[in-house]
C-alpha cells in the first residue's frame, strides 16, 4: 500500500522546493553579474569598477558623511533646561512643586555672535566639497590604474601573439633548411640554430605567462572579482588621439587634487577668520518661569555673556590658523608644480611614441618585412645565406615588439594625461 504524504510533509516538501529555486535563481543572478567573458573589452572593465569597487564605495560613503557635517555646523546648540527647587521647608522635604516654597524652571540658549556659526558652516562646507572631490579623484585613479593593468595585459598577451608568428615562422625556415640539408646545400648546423631559437621562443612564453597572470591578478584585484573571473582576452587598446588639447589648462581647472588643495586653503581661511571671532564675548539668553504651589508667578530673562579672558589660549588658537593656512597656499602651490611637471612629462611621451609609431608603421616594419620575404625566398632557392635570413627573421621580430611597445607606452601616457586632466570621460 503506498503512504500519501501528510499535509505537513507537503508543506515541508513545497518549502524545499521553493528554497532551491531560490538559490537556483541567485546563483544564476551572480553567474550572470560576473560574466565569464568579463575582461574582453576595456569599456566593460570601467564599468564594472565603477559599480562594484569598494574602495570607490568607501570613498563616495565618506562624501556622503562629510556632507552631513555642514548641517551639524551650521546649527545651535542644544538648549539647556533646568528645574530648581527653592525654599523647601526644613520639615517637609519634597519634590513635590506643590510643597516646595517656590519653584524656578529655566531655559537657557547659546547663540555665537559675530557670525561665528556662518563660518563654521562655510568651513564645513568646504571640506565636504574636499571630500567629495578626493571621491572623483579615487575614481580616476581607479579608472587609470585599471587602463594601466589592461595595457600590461594586452602587452603580454600581444607578444605572446607575436612570439607563435615568429614560431610559425622559423618552422618554416626549419623545413627549408631541412630540404637543403638533405640534398648537401647546407651544414646541419643550421637547423640546429633554428631548432635554438625556437626553444628559446618555448622559455620566453613561459616567462610570458607569469606576466600574464600577474597582470590578470592586478586587474581582478582592481575590479573586486576574482582572478579567474577574467576569461576574456584583451581585444586592443582604444584609439587615443591628443586632438591638439591644452591639458595643462584642463588640469588647472578640473584636477581634483588641485582642486582639493583649493578648498583646503579656503578652509583653512574660514578657520583663520573664526579663530579671530572666538576672541569676541559669547552670548547665553536664558528665560526663566517661577512657581508657587500649583500657579506660576513670574517670569525672568537674563543674559549671560561669556569673557574671553584667557587670550594667550586664543592668540594660540589664531596662530595654530594662521600656520595651516600658510600650509594649505604651499601645498597648492606644491601641488600645481607636480602637476606642471608630471603633464610635461607625459605630453613628451605622448608625442616621442606618436613619432615612433609612425617611423615604423610606415617605414621600417615595411621594409623589415619586404626584407625578409625576399630574404625567405633567396633560402628556399637555395641562394641566400642563412645568416641574413636569420638576421630579418630576428629583425622582424624586435621591430614588430618595439612597434607594441611604442603602441602601450602611447597609451598609457594619454591614460597619465587624462587622468591628469580630470579624466571626465
């Protein structure tokens, strides 16, 4: 006889039933949020920084956090309330308001003179502007540490693709050396070379390939996923141009260090300012309402000033103001310098690489390649000497790496001078 389930073994089988769709459907979410493909494409990288770093979050949160300073600086004081009982008969000690000889209720304000608040605020204000800056600017560092890791990548990977055309191509000169150590035209020393060089292809791939996972480990680092995640290969580095932009005069306008060491001095300014009100008295209105038995009587209202007497405090104070704004001028200063200097440098690169690539784009890897198809054809005719084919096949090889290498440090000095520049792509 077959046992039907009971309606609690039902339920218990429906509640299973639903918790496995459950982490079915958020496996596949999380499957699909870190694509195996992800790493093909740079865009893509940028992208997913900017949505799931931490480093970004925490600097964004704490943005947030110094925003909330402004209101908090910009407001009084809690008011102080007070209850005193007075008069209480020797023979009937009590708290009751009714049987105290008279009770006094007392509300008591500060309120800075002197504009003493607006200038908290406004101090406050511009360190929240700071922070929200130093957030922008960890952003660009993220999105140009991330360009620089996917160049280091796409490098790798790329001399990797040329080190199996070099490969490809030294097999065929192995078979063309054969051919002509068999027929008694050449030593069999040469295939002896080529077969040397192709090893020495085998041992650089394998140094190739630390880098390359090195770099996938930098990168995934950056991107908050792991290295295993980038299964992707690098399709390229995007077209740059310098389209002729001023970036020295972009930086002096948009680069958020700059911009940070501007908002500190104007800080440190308002902090200056304040420091000389906290030389001025201070205000404390209290109001007051007096009670017998269960009526109130009278009221009162008294102002309290407060002396600044301790003046060396004070003059320390203002003097401890004066040093950091003459701190945060140097700094800006400091700061415009570095940058003046950093953009000079990067703006060098970026033309030096410009000529290097056209120089052998247009010249040299040409005639590197025409040299050494006429090169492969004099051997395979038994013509050519081995040796000047052995030298353009190595000629073609350091011409194609010089030309990546001109291709990434291209990149990267644009990636510098965008970054520099506020990178506000």
């Amino acid at each position: 006889m077959k046992a039907t389930p009971t309606r609690s073994a039902r339920g218990a089988l429906a509640l299973a039933f639903t918790l496995s769709l459950t982490l079915a459907f958020t496996s596949a979410a999380q499957a699909a949020e870190t694509s195996p493909s992800l790493g093909s494409s740079l865009p893509e990288l940028l992208l997913w920084a900017e949505q799931h770093s931490p480093v970004l979050k925490a600097s964004q949160y704490e943005a947030q956090a110094r925003q909330q300073q402004i209101i908090s600086a910009g407001a009084l004081e809690d008011p102080m309330f007070a209850i005193e009982w007075m008069n209480i008969p020797k023979d009937n000690l009590s708290l009751d308001p009714r049987k105290a000889g008279e009770m006094k209720y007392t509300l008591r304000q500060a309120f800075p003179l002197w504009g003493k608040l607006d200038l908290k605020e406004k101090a406050a204000r511009s360190g929240a502007d700071a922070a929200s800056l130093m957030s922008q600017n960890v952003r660009n560092q993220l999105r140009s540490d991330i360009r620089s890791a996917y160049a280091a990548w796409y490098r790798a990977s790329s001399i990797q693709r040329i080190n199996r055309q070099q490969l490809d191509l030294l097999r065929l000169m192995d078979a063309s050396a054969s051919q002509r150590y068999a027929v008694g035209k050449a030593p069999q020393s040469e295939s002896l070379r080529i077969q040397t060089e192709m090893s020495m292809l085998d041992n650089e791939a394998l140094q190739l390939e630390l880098i390359t996972r090195q770099s996938q480990a930098t990168l995934a680092a950056l991107l908050n996923v792991a290295p295993n995640t980038l299964q992707g290969t690098p399709t390229g580095l995007p077209v740059v141009r310098n389209e002729g932009r001023d970036w020295l005069t972009l930086a002096h306008s948009r680069n958020p260090e700059l911009l940070v060491a501007q908002k500190e001095q104007e800080a440190s300014g308002y902090q200056l300012a304040l420091a000389g009100k906290n030389k001025l008295p201070g205000l404390n209105v209290s109001a007051s309402a007096y009670q017998m038995g269960s009526e109130i009587t009278s009221y009162g209202l008294m102002l309290e000033f407060q002396i600044p007497l301790q003046q060396g405090a004070k003059n320390a104070e203002q003097a401890e103001a004066l040093a950091m704004q003459q701190r945060a001028k140097s700094a800006e200063v400091a700061k415009l310098r570095s940058l003046e200097a950093e953009i000079g440098q990067m703006q060098a690169m970026f033309d030096n690489t410009s000529q290097q690539l056209a120089l052998l784009e247009q010249t040299l890897l040409p005639q590197a390649e025409l040299t050494l198809q006429s090169a492969l054809a004099s051997y395979g005719a038994g013509r050519g000497e081995f040796t000047a084919l052995l030298e353009a096949q190595q000629q073609i090889k350091r011409l194609r790496q010089m030309r990546l290498m001109a291709e990434v440090d291209h990149f990267l000095a644009l990636n510098a001078l965008t970054r520099l520049a506020g990178d506000e792509q």
